[in-house]
C-alpha cells in the first residue's frame, strides 16, 4: 500500500525503461541463470545462465570486470514488470542495455546517489533469465562466452 500523496515509481515516464539488444534469443524463451559469482580479487561478476532445447545444452557465461560494476541485482521476474510491459521481453533477447529508466534511472532520482561522480558512462545492462533477472551498473560493456554441450 502507498501512503497518499505518493506516486508509483511505475508511474513516472522518466522511469519507463527503454532498451537496446545486446544478446538475443536463439530461440523462444530466456536461459535458466544457474550462477552468480562476486569477487573484488580482479574476478569481477560472473552471471551464468543455461538452457536446454532438443538433445543439447547451451551455457553462457557473462563477465563484467570488477572496476567497471557499482552495483547489481537479482530479483525474480515478477517484481520487473515495468521492464516486460515496455517491451524488454525474453521474446526478443535475454541480455539488454538499458538506454533510459529502469533501475539506474531509479537510482539517479535519489538525492545521495553519487556513483556518477566517480564512474564516468555508468550504464545499466538488463539480464532475463527464465525465473530470475540480474540487473548490472557498470561503466564497461560486459563480454560473453558461450559453449554447447551435447546431452
């Protein structure tokens, strides 16, 4: 419930997410992400993610350097409706740059958020997976690595 005389973060257009493909998707449906590894020892964030279709597995492994993340998360799907109403859907693709809105738009609306003042080009890289969704700030681009396994 919201106490009145506050809007829904949902609510503001400013916070409306909007995207660009990075990854897409081979086929319908986002990857299970299986893993997510954190480490300051020059390791970074490592988010891996599978999927299953007919007689293979495919992995994929998402990399970001530990310098370039300010922060990320993970919630499950169904508290990022904003970003699938607006059309950043696992229909299309399972890895998105987040142009405006979103959660990095939601942090610059907060008066005490200063990560801008020490990462230049902080953007926000959207994550899909089949249940859960990772969200990364960062100022570097992610790289990716794939493997198919035969079952």
């Amino acid at each position: 419930m919201i106490p009145d005389g506050h809007g829904r973060v949902d609510d503001d257009p400013k916070l409306v997410p909007r995207g660009e493909v990075v990854e897409e998707c081979r086929e319908e449906g986002a990857p299970q992400i299986v893993g997510l590894e954190w480490a300051l020892d020059g390791k970074g964030l490592r988010i891996h993610a599978e999927k299953s279709r007919s007689g293979a597995s495919e992995r994929a492994e998402v990399f970001f350097e530990a310098g370039s993340v300010v922060g990320f998360r993970m919630l499950d799907e169904r508290d990022l409706y904003n970003y699938f109403n607006a059309g950043l859907t696992s229909r299309i693709a399972w890895m998105w740059r987040v142009t405006s809105g979103g959660w990095l738009a939601l942090e610059q609306s907060r008066a005490w958020f200063n990560a801008e003042l020490w990462y230049s080009g902080l953007v926000e890289y959207f994550i899909i997976g089949k249940d859960d969704c990772v969200s990364v700030l960062t100022n570097k681009p992610p790289v990716v690595n794939r493997q198919s396994l035969p079952k």
